[in-house]
C-alpha cells in the first residue's frame, strides 16, 4: 500500500511539474530555430555558448563557462532538504553542427555556407534549455541538476574533452542522461536501451611498401595493388570466421589509393576503413586481427606495411538501471507512445560513451517523426540524419522536455 501511494504521488508530481503553456513553447521554438540558422562547427560554438550560458543565468543557475575548450555547465540545486552528501543528476545535451551545406530554403534555414545542424543539436540544446527553466520555476526536488552542454560530439569528442578538463571532478555526478531525436521513431515513442545502444568507432590505416616496376615486366616488382587485394579478402574472415557468431561487430575497408599510371606497378598502397563494435573485447580482437594479417600477408610476398589504429569513440553502453528509471519515468507521461526497450543498437557511434565509461547514466532515442513536419520549404530526400534536407521537428520540443523532468523527478524520488 505504501509503495502505491508513493508511485502515486511521483505520478502526480510529474504531471504538475510538465504543465507547459502555449508561450513557453512558442519560445522553445524560437530558441530552437535560431541555433539552426547559426550552426557553429566542433569546438567553435562560442554564439551558442553564450547564448546557453546567458539563459542559465537569468534563471538562477550556477554556470561555468569554457569547459571542454567551449563547453557550459549550469547548476541547480532544489527546494527540498537533500542528504549528506547531495545526490546529484546530469542531463546533456551536444551543442556542435555539421559541415553540410544545407539544401533546406524555409526562413531558419543555415546563414553559415557549409555548415548545418543536419543531426538536431540545435533541438537537444533548446529541450534541455526548456527543462531548466521548468526545473528553475519549480524547484520541488532534494539534490542537484546539472546541465551539461556539450562542444564537438561530431566527431570532436568533446564529451572526452570536458573530462579531461575535470567535468565529473568538479561536478560528481550520481548518473548521467543525454538525449538523442530518432528519425523514424514516432512522434511520442523514445527507446531506452537496456545495454549497448551505439557501437565504437575506430579508424585504421596500412601503408604497404612494395616495389615498383613497370606494369609489363611483374616478374621485377612486388605488386602493392595485389597486396591489398589478398588484405581485404582476408579481413573480411574476422568478423565471419574469428568474432563470436553473436557478437555484432563491422571491418569496412573504405579507401584505397595506389598507382599513378596504367603501365606503372606502383611502390606503394594505402588502405583505409572503419572497425565497429558494441564490445571492447571484440575491438580488442579485430585490431590484433587486422595487425596480424597486415604483417603475415604482406610479408609472405615479400613487402612490409606500416598499421595504423585510432580509437576514436567507445561503445555506447547503457546501465540497465538506469535506462529503466527512464523508461518508467517517460512512461508516465500522458503523451508518451511507447518507450522501446528492444529496439537494435546502432552502428552509429556517439562521444558521450565517455560519459558512461564514467558514470552510471543512460543515452535515450527521442522519436522525430517520419518527416511530415517539413510540410513545405524543405528539400528532396529523406528526413533523416546528416541528411542536407533534415530538420528538426519542433512538436517534440515540449514532450522532449517533459521526458527530462520526468527522469529527474523520477531519479530523485
């Protein structure tokens, strides 16, 4: 009986706290549309910056600016006596465009040439700008909210970067969430991932040195062209034949540059790709894989090879805990769908899987719609993301924000 009373009372608090009105939302918007028309590239978001960190001050939040080269963190703490020590949530939201040149024509679109919000940095920042002026009006929680506002997740990893500028020292936080639009997810569906919701990714390169001879006489070289041949036969074995059967995991090889002329069997050869997987133990493998090959094979034809790897993002792992505090909180809210929690990982990758290398947390799908939002102004093709015609769509700004409420309410009850 008391247990029912206290979801009772949690579902109540919820619905208080996320009544929006119509002038609110109008603002969102507007917020939302101008971050679109004024995309600023990785760790070049100073306009946006500024415009976030300006907006936690006049609410009252305790801000620090610069964190991460560009990055902005804005404290609140609540009305209710909190504990010893203060239990504290952290919500964020990547700030960073694209360089795409924008194809849409409606009146927000891009002012900048080459550079767009083609991913919907420019809603994440205007849902979580919206939670914390819901959050500053009522302030009925025990403990803090901080709001991380991010530089640079394309690409950049600047979720690594505030970090590194001590992000968790300064603010320890208990558990970390951040927010994502989905295209193809309804409008009110979300999905929480019980586990891996985004896949690593990693880059390597091999330069295979040879020896050049002319393209009619073989016999006097050692062909790199054919070298990197029997390398891109060979690495797709890994993932079929040496990676668990279960384990999802990609070897792309995506590049090959060799060669200047056609009667030239040229000295050199380079290969390039992409290695993705949803467990570190599987990277592990692969690069031992992809190096062991690289050495075996170039030099059984007498070659030798120089084998680059980058580890660029890790795997975006949620903790199941936490991805259900999520799902039950989002639950609640009386415009929510369904809260996927079967739904594929992606091989997509997503810095914030730093974050949860550190902290408990869970990274959420927010669906975008199937694109009927862009009734007009908008270009061809799909709405999808880091797409040229993508847009955000502004009909999920409010339940975006009450989702966010609804986890902190949820996370301090």
């Amino acid at each position: 009986m008391q247990q029912k009373t206290a979801i009772l009372k949690l579902e109540h608090q919820i619905r208080q706290s996320v009544a929006v009105n119509p002038e609110k939302i109008e603002t969102w918007v507007k917020t939302r549309r101008d971050i679109h028309a004024h995309p600023e590239l990785r760790f070049e978001e100073h306009r946006t910056a500024s415009l976030v960190a300006n907006r936690l001050k006049e609410l009252g939040y305790r801000v620090e600016e610069g964190l991460g080269k560009t990055g902005v963190v804005g404290v609140l703490r609540g009305s209710r006596p909190a504990g010893n020590p203060v239990k504290r949530i952290g919500l964020r939201a990547d700030m960073d465009a694209l360089p795409i040149q924008e194809h849409n024509q409606f009146d927000h679109r891009s002012q900048s040439e080459g550079k767009m919000h083609a991913c919907g940095h420019d809603g994440h920042v205007a849902m979580l700008l919206g939670a914390a002026q819901e959050l500053a009006e009522n302030r009925d929680f025990s403990g803090e909210v901080v709001l991380i506002f991010q530089p640079a997740e394309e690409g950049g990893a600047g979720a690594e970067q505030m970090i590194k500028d001590g992000l968790f020292e300064r603010y320890p936080v208990d558990a970390v969430f951040a927010m994502h639009n989905w295209p193809g997810l309804a409008e009110g569906e979300f999905a929480a991932h019980p586990g891996p919701v985004m896949a690593s990714s990693n880059e390597f390169a091999i330069h295979i040195r040879a020896k050049g001879a002319h393209a009619a006489m073989p016999d006097l070289g050692i062909d790199p062209v054919v070298i990197a041949a029997q390398l891109i036969q060979a690495f797709q074995t890994i993932v079929s034949r040496t990676v668990k059967p279960v384990e999802p995991a990609v070897v792309s090889v995506t590049q090959i540059h060799a060669g200047e002329a056609i009667n030239v069997i040229p000295d050199r050869a380079v290969l390039k790709g992409t290695v993705r997987t949803f467990s570190l133990e599987a990277l592990d493998l692969i690069e031992s894989q992809l190096k062991q090959l690289t050495d075996q094979i170039c030099r059984a034809f007498g070659a030798s090879a120089d084998f680059e790897f980058q580890r660029s993002y890790p795997p975006t792992i949620n903790t199941p805990e936490m991805s259900k505090l999520a799902k039950a909180a989002i639950e609640r809210l009386p415009e929510t769908k369904c809260v996927h929690d079967n739904l594929p990982p992606t091989m997509g990758a997503e810095d914030f899987a730093f974050m949860l290398m550190q902290k408990p947390g869970a990274y959420l799908w927010i669906g975008n719609g199937h694109g009927g939002h862009r009734d007009q102004g908008h270009g061809l093709g799909p709405c999808m993301l880091h797409n040229p015609s993508y847009d955000f769509n502004d009909k999920i700004l409010p339940i975006g924000v009450k989702a966010w409420l609804a986890i902190v309410n949820a996370f301090f009850e």
